[in-house]
C-alpha cells in the first residue's frame, strides 16, 4: 500500500494518521510512523492542562489497511 503523510489508515481495526515514513528519522525500513490520536485528554477550555506529548508508533507498513473516508465536523 502506498501511504503519504497525512493519510487515514486502519491498524488492528483502529484509526490512525499516517506521520511518519521509512526514512525519515526514526522510522525504520518498511514501518510507517502512526498516531492514534489523544483520547483521554481534555480540552483546555474545559479544564485540561493542554501540553499533553503526543504518542507516535512505529509499525510494519503490511499490518497497515486502508481507512474508511472521515466524517468532518465544524
């Protein structure tokens, strides 16, 4: 599968972003670099601290399907 940064994929029946490439640093050949997103952080005009270091995974790009299209929000 050809991935672009940016992308919406599905690993192991989870959404993901595509933020990172083999090549670039700290991906390693043949993985892409995954964010999940923050699902249990909050909202600074709720309450949250805001600051919160988000958590990117590498993993092999063959375990990588493609997304279902998002549903956009305003």
């Amino acid at each position: 599968m050809d991935l672009q940064k940016g992308q919406i994929i599905e690993f192991d029946g989870l959404p993901a972003v595509v933020v990172g490439l083999a090549g670039d640093p700290d991906v390693p050949e043949d993985h892409v670099a995954l964010w999940f997103g923050c699902p249990d952080a909050i909202r600074k005009s709720r309450g949250g601290p805001g600051g919160i270091i988000p958590e990117v995974w590498t993993v092999p790009i063959d375990l990588c399907d493609p997304g279902v299209a998002p549903v956009f929000k305003h």
